[in-house]
C-alpha cells in the first residue's frame, strides 16, 4: 500500500505545452489538451516525474486535501493463481518489486489478475513505478508477459527500458563464450532458483 500525499498542479501560464510531462508520467495522469497541460488528479499518483522534468518549471506538487490509499487487497483473488503468476515470470510472490513503494510480485499479480493490462494500469493500481521508475519496470514486463499479455510503450512515452534478457534465457553459447571472463551464468541461476522457490513466510 502506499499513501499519496501529493498532487501535481500546473501553471497554465507559464505552460508551454511541450509534452514533456505527458511523457514521463507512469500513470498516464497528464495529458496536453488545447496546448496546455491538464492533471487528472484521481489518476497521478504523485510520483513528481512531471515537476523534475518540466523545462519551465509549469508544474509544482501540492499537498492534497485527502491522502489517497493506493493497494491490491492479495487477499481478493485465488492466491493459487498468483503463485502460479509469479512461478511463470520466475519470481517470488513475496519478492520486492519495487523498492521506493516495497510493492510485492504477489500484489503486481494480483493487479493482473483483477486485469491490469499495462505498466500503467499496474502502476494505477499498486503505486509501484511512481519512485526512481528505474528498476521494477523489467519484473512488472515479466508478470505481465507470464499472463500473456502483450504491453505496448503509450505513443510517446519515455518511461519504457523495454524487456531485458534474464539468466534463464542466455544462450548457451554466450554463456560458454563468457563463462571465463567473470561471468558466473550457472551460479547466478542457481541463487535467483532459490530466490524463486524459497518458502512463502506470511502465505499460506
């Protein structure tokens, strides 16, 4: 769960209508209409990618009037079908996937399963990809690949690293060939194996 505080608020004068903010925002929560920036409030999540970035400094975050609970209830779907989830995307259902909210695989399964259908739509739902956006877009890509759902980037978007290769998936001739310069392939498998598998501490 994570609670939002903030609220993105743009200055329409000094708003030039660049599209920086439309781009960078992981919820798809800012949206140019008629050369002006506007912010669905019920959707941003206050993650300020669109202050950081703005070229003109149009847009500031303010404290909201209410804070807004943002969470998957795990408990509301066959947790059955997360695991299963989570085993198919080779994760853990209780492994961290991101770290600035500390969102869990099993609450992005559960996302899924309630029918998220993007990294934006899981994003909405869980909070997760609304701190650095960095790291956890490549096990969100995974979960939702594992559900056979294929993502798209949204038209423009800049906060897409597309999926990277995991270990399970180098080739054994990469492998082979760099298994002598420092590279430890099997060992690695080995340890995100036991990552996988380790027994669940707070699940049935």
């Amino acid at each position: 769960m994570k609670l939002v505080n903030l609220v993105a608020v743009v200055d329409l004068e000094k708003c030039i209508g660049c599209k920086t903010c439309e781009r960078v925002c992981p919820v798809l929560a800012i949206k140019v209409v008629d050369g002006k920036s506007q912010v669905d409030t019920e959707r941003c999540r206050g993650c300020a990618a669109c202050e950081q970035r703005c070229p003109v400094y149009a847009i500031r975050m303010e404290k909201r009037k209410e804070p807004i609970l943002v969470g998957v209830d795990v408990d509301s779907v066959d947790y059955g079908k997360v695991i299963e989830l989570c085993g198919k995307a080779k994760l853990n259902p209780e492994q961290v996937i991101c770290f600035c909210t500390g969102t869990r695989a099993e609450e992005i399964a559960a996302a899924i399963l309630m029918g998220a259908k993007s990294p934006e739509d899981v994003s909405f739902m869980t909070g997760a990809r609304t701190g650095c956006k960095v790291e956890c877009i490549q096990p969100i890509l995974r979960l939702l690949e594992a559900a056979d759902i294929k993502s798209v980037p949204p038209k423009g978007g800049w906060q897409w690293y597309g999926r990277t290769v995991t270990v399970w998936e180098i080739p054994e001739g990469v492998r082979r060939k760099h298994s002598s310069r420092g590279f430890y392939f099997d060992e690695d498998e080995k340890l995100l194996n036991r990552v996988k598998e380790a027994p669940l501490q707070g699940r049935r």
